[in-house]
C-alpha cells in the first residue's frame, strides 16, 4: 500500500554532503517510496562525489549564496520535470575556524554568511519554485535543531540562526497561503552523528550527553529524521503547516532524570 501516496511525484532535495547527511537519509525514504528523487549541490566536485551515493537520479548543482543559480535550478528543473510535489532544504553552515569564542565576539563576516546559506536560502529558493511546486498538494520541509532556546556555547550563533528559518516558516506558510496550499514545515532533531556536527567543538560530549537526557536512553537516529520529512511531504499531512517538528526521543522533558541528577551532584558516587 503506499500510504505517503509519494509514488512517481518529483521531490526535489538539496544538501546531501555524504552518507551521514541527513539529506541522504531523506533522499532514501523517498526513493523507497517510490518518488522521483532530485538532487541539487553545492558544487561539481560534490555532484561526483554525491553520484556515488545516488546512482542514476538527476543531480543538479547549485549554490544557493547565488541567486543565478538558484534561477538557473528552476530552470531546468522546469524544463526537466515540469512541476515539484515538494522540496527539502537541508543546508546549514557555520564557520568555526576562528575556533570557538564567545557569542558576543561572533564575527560579523560568519555570522551574515552562514545566515545567508542556512537561513535565507530557504526563503530564495521558495520564491524561485513557487510556479513549480504542486498549489494543491505542495511541501516544503526545512531541517532546523530541537530546540533554539537552548543557549549551547559550542553551537555558538547557529542557533539564533536556525531561530531565524523557524521564523521564516511562518511568513512563508503565511505569504503563499494567498495563491496556494503549499505548506512550510521544519523537521527538528536532537544531536545526530553526521559529518557537519563533528566540526562543532566538544560535539561528542553534548551528544553523549543528550543520548543519556532520552527517555530511551538511545539517541536519535538520522532514519527516524528522514522518516518524519517524508510524512511532512506527503499528502497524509495535509493538515500541518508552519510546525516545527521535533525529533528528540523524549529529550526536552527529561533533563531531571534522576540518573542524570544523581551524577551531576555526586560524579564519584
């Protein structure tokens, strides 16, 4: 039965870096279900790389810090497919060269370029597909963070800026409900094991941690994220729009565990 009723409609997925990416993860729910898989990168490098992954189905390449391409991505996706049922926004970046520093010492330079790539593009790409994407049955999923209040110094200002593409679900969901009944929704995950994580400073502690802070003491797998984009994309959604979906096993309500309280206050216990 397919119950995503996903089969043969083209979805477009932008982000997949390798095998840990959650974009991966999703462009396999996807083709499991039977739906015509696009891919679009950053680059020609990784569009060789990303060819190993995905076998025949399409790869584009686009960087969405330029507007042109992005243009030139409709493009031809208009002249290839004709139409989209949905799209998967799954970039993030973050330079963390300078190493790590206090948010108030967040360089200008950083902070306006990953806002750019990993917020705004949301924004670019759905003003450039908008002709494209199904009126009636359209989805829009972006991939954000469990939670944005969490003040983590390792995340640094990333999560003011994925605070930013929450928002922009709304005014998205908002402006396109006047000619449509696309939706805009965020897939929300706790911490992953995925490549972009292992370049955030003292991640493997934090992920330890949150795995422990699951009410299954067992943390969140990259499937179980791709499992929820695919829902949010099919028609079986329908009802949902401008949510924030959060993948955390339980996390948010179990900070008090007495396990974890019981080691903090006595670590040689």
């Amino acid at each position: 039965m397919d119950f995503l009723t996903l089969a043969r409609q083209p979805i477009l997925v932008l982000g997949v870096a390798n095998k840990k990416s959650v974009a991966y993860h999703v462009g396999r729910v996807l083709a499991a279900a039977g739906a015509d898989v696009l891919y679009a990168v950053r680059s020609e490098a990784r569009r060789e790389s990303v060819r190993k992954l995905v076998g025949d189905a399409p790869i584009y390449v686009c960087d969405v810090e330029h507007q042109d391409q992005i243009d030139r991505l409709r493009d031809d996706i208009g002249r290839d497919r004709g139409r989209l049922a949905g799209l998967v926004h799954s970039i993030a970046f973050a330079d963390y060269s300078a190493g790590w520093l206090p948010f108030h010492e967040t360089p200008r330079a950083a902070f306006l370029r990953a806002i750019d790539i990993s917020c705004f593009s949301l924004t670019a790409l759905a003003g450039a597909f908008k002709d494209l994407l199904d009126r009636e049955n359209g989805s829009v999923v972006t991939i954000s963070i469990s939670t944005t209040r969490m003040a983590a110094e390792n995340y640094g200002y990333m999560a003011p800026i994925k605070a930013a593409l929450d928002s922009s679900l709304c005014f998205l969901a908002k402006s396109f409900s006047e000619f449509s009944h696309i939706r805009f929704n965020a897939v929300c995950p706790g911490l992953l094991k995925t490549s972009a994580s292992a370049g955030i400073p003292g991640y493997v502690d934090s992920y330890l941690f949150a795995e422990q802070a699951t009410l299954r003491k067992s943390a969140v797998q990259t499937e179980e994220v791709a499992n929820a984009v695919a829902f949010l994309l099919s028609p079986r959604s329908s009802g949902i729009n401008a949510q924030r979906l959060v993948i955390d096993a339980g996390m948010e309500v179990n900070y008090f565990d007495h396990r974890l309280v019981e080691r903090a206050m006595r670590p040689d216990a």
